[in-house]
C-alpha cells in the first residue's frame, strides 16, 4: 500500500490532521490501535478556544458544535468561601470559549471520514515504523485479522498521544525530554444533573482543588483533587457528591444537583514536553510530545494547535512545493506549547493543594488569588491565556 501522509493514532490530533489534508486533497491512512468506541469511551477535554473551533469549521466538522456547543464568556474562581467573576469576553476584547466534549469533537471527526470514504484502520496492532529517517518513510501493522501489512508514504504524523509508538521509535539521543509529576491527581465524574451555575467554577480549597464544568445543560463533568494512591473503587457516589459540596462555596454547594454517576476515574497531572516535534520524515503532534496539566483546559487546544502547523506545512509541500512550513513546524509549535505549558503550571500551582508547601503555601495563594480578582492587569493576563493566545504572523 501507499499513501501520502500515513497517521497513526486516530484521537482528535490525527482525525483532525486527516480532515485536513482530505479538504486539501491530499492522502492519508489512519492506523489506530483501539477500537472506535474505545475512543470514544475516553471522557477528556470539555472546553475549546475559538482557534480550536476555527480549524473544526476549516476541516468541515463544526455544525454539531455550533448546534449543541456551549458559548461561554467567563469563569469563576472560588475562594475564600465566595467566587470571583473573570470577564473573559470583556477582558480579552470580545473572545469566548466554547464548552464541547472531546467525545463529541471526535465523533463529528470519526463521522465526517467516513462519509468521506478514508481509510482509518481500527485494531491495528504492532504499529512499527521505519525509515523517517530518509526520503522514504513506511508504517507496517498488524491487522486485527492478524494479516501484517506496510504502507509506504512520503510522511508520518505520530499523532499517538503520551505512550503512543511514535515517539518512542525516536532515537534516544535525537529527542530531548521535560517532565514534572504533579503530587496528586484529579477524580472526574460525569453525570446527568444540572449544572452548578451556567459557567465554570474553579475552586482553591483548604480541603483541595474543584471544578464545576459540565457537557450540555443535562450533563455535568465535576473534578476533585485527590492524592495518587487513591483508586476510583474507593469513591463512592455520595463521597464524591459530599467532598465537592464541601470544596464549594455555600450556595454553590446548596445549589449542587447530584446524581449516579456515568462515568467515574482518576486521572495524574503532569507537565511534559518532548523536543524536537520533528525527526526527518516524522512529525509528532499533540500528547504525543507534549501533556499540560489540564486545570488551564489546553490539552486538546494545544493537539489543534500542531495539527494546524502541520496541515498548512504538508499543504505548503505538495501544492508549493515549499518545505519552510516543515522546516519550520517544531519551533512554531514548540514557542506556543511552552507558553501554554507555562500558564497549565501556573494555574495549576494556584489553584491546588500542595501539602509540602505548608500552612504559608495556603496563604501566598489567598494572596495572589486576591490580588488576581483585584487587578485588571492580572485578570487579563488570565483571561488571554484561558481563551487562547493568538497564532504568531
Ligand atoms: P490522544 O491520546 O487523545 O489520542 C492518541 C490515540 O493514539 C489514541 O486513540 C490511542 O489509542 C492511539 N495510539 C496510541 N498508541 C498507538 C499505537 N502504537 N498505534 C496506533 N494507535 C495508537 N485536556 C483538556 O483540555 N481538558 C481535560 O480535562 C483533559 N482531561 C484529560 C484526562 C486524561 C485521562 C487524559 C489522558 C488527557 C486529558 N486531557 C484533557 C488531554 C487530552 O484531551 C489530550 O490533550 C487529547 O486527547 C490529545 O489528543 P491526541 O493528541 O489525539 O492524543
Ligand atoms: C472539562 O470539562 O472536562 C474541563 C473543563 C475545564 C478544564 C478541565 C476540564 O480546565
């Protein structure tokens, strides 16, 4: 077999690569190790910046969003028993973000390449790949009927999220690594129940961080912080339901609709970068090379964030024949990943409980987070950050 771009990984990195390139006629194949609901099955992100919903319409997948998604123009902060507003709309001269499952950003991708015909191969197993190194780049796998295949291509996207294969067939010495573990982790349910408040509530708490966001005005997603060796069979509903009440200021807290959950399960925060996001004929984007925290919601903006280099890079080589947009892929990417990297930690460190910080700890973060709700110029400087920085020229 051959293709042009080969993709391996079929979450919202590489279906939104494939969208792309179709809309520019260019090929590509998607090897995919799970099976599409498995994907599915993962619950993710829940929130996306305005560029992110821009390159959803740009590749033709974005009625859904506009239909079910969510506009939402600011977020609360919670502290000190009462929540603060940040205007993000005022704030940032009229931008907004949009409250839309991953789940359901993937499912309009999955949808839209199959109606269009494109190869995206499930169950794939044993992805190896071979040769980026040189002009000549093949993937070969394993179907899931256990017949091995290769497919030769001019290009392959490791779009294989943070334990994918791509990045590590990188030799060793060629990728440089920066890695921070998070002393804690964060148990998400999702439920059917009302929503909180119509806005996000992000909630800095002696007894640990919170989060109230949601998927429609029917479906919630709720966030505590809790400590690494905890598993998720530990946690019952009512737990669960008691231990945010009591992270949320009071009417927050009476106002709380609860209900069985959906779907339960424990996630670890780390901050992570791989550098370069090129080797040769290979092109990581997305958790393949970078994970953030996801307390600043850019996990899934930052995946767009690549997938919109890398489209116009690989669009550039075969109608221009130009390769600056390849050449130029990891150092455009890596300037806007480090930013948001940088404000994922910062938020992060803000809002969440750090035992090893001390009774002091707790109050430079009353202090800063009083300052925050205070300032403009600190607000601003949140809001611009929370709703997405802007693409350099
Ligand atoms: P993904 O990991 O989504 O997709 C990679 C795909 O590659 C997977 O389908 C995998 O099965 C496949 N794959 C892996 N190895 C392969 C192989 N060898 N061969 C073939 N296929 C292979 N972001 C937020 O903004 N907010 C959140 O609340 C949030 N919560 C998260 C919770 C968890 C548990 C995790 C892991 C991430 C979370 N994220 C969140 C970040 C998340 O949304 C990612 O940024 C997003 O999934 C990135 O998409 P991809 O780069 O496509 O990677
Ligand atoms: C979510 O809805 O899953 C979500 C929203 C905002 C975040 C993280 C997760 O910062």
């Amino acid at each position: 077999m051959r293709t042009q771009v080969v993709i391996v990984g079929a979450g919202p990195s590489g279906l939104l690569l494939g969208q792309l390139l179709h809309k520019a006629g260019i090929e590509s194949i998607v090897l995919e190790r799970q099976t599409g609901d498995y994907v599915l099955g993962r619950i993710r992100a829940g929130v996306l910046e305005q560029t992110t919903c821009d390159l959803l319409a740009e590749a033709g997948v974005d009625a859904r969003m506009h239909a079910e998604g969510l506009p939402h123009d600011g977020i609360e902060l919670c502290f000190g028993g009462a929540r603060h507003r940040i205007d993000l709309h005022a704030l940032t001269g009229g931008k907004r973000v949009t409250v839309y499952g991953q789940t359901e950003v993937t499912r309009d991708l999955m949808d839209a390449r199959a109606a269009a015909g494109l190869s995206t191969v499930y169950e794939a197993r044993d992805v190896a790949l071979h040769g980026f190194d040189g002009t000549a780049p093949s993937v070969s796998y394993t179907a899931k009927d256990g017949s091995r295949h290769s497919i030769d291509c001019d290009f392959i996207a490791g779009c294989d999220g943070y334990h994918g294969v791509s990045r590590a067939s990188v030799p060793p010495g060629a990728v440089s690594t920066f890695e921070k573990v998070y002393p804690f982790g964060w148990l998400g349910v999702l439920a059917d129940t009302t929503p909180v408040s119509h806005e996000l509530i992000y909630s800095n708490h002696a007894r640990g961080f919170a989060l109230c966001s949601m998927r429609s005005p029917t479906r919630t997603r709720y966030y505590v912080q809790c400590s690494l060796d905890e598993k998720v069979e530990q946690w019952s509903d009512d737990a669960f339901w008691n231990e945010l009440r009591a992270r949320l200021d009071p009417a927050a807290a009476a106002a709380l609709q609860t209900g069985p959950s959906i779907e339960k399960s424990i996630a670890p925060l780390r901050s992570f970068v791989a550098e370069p996001m090129r080797f040769g004929r290979l092109f990581l984007a997305g958790d393949a090379c970078h994970i953030v925290p996801p307390t600043g919601a850019k996990g899934l903006n930052l995946a767009a964030s690549d997938v919109r280099f890398l489209s116009r890079a690989f669009m550039e080589f075969y109608a221009e024949k130009s390769s600056a947009g390849i050449d130029h892929y990891s150092d455009r990417c890596l300037r806007r990943v480090w930013k948001a990297s940088r404000f994922s930690w910062w938020f992060t460190s803000l809002m969440h409980k750090f035992p090893e910080s001390g009774a002091i700890g707790q109050k430079l973060q009353d202090a800063e987070l009083s300052y925050l709700v205070s300032s403009k110029a600190a607000s601003t400087a949140l809001a611009e950050n929370y709703v997405g920085l802007p693409f350099e020229r």
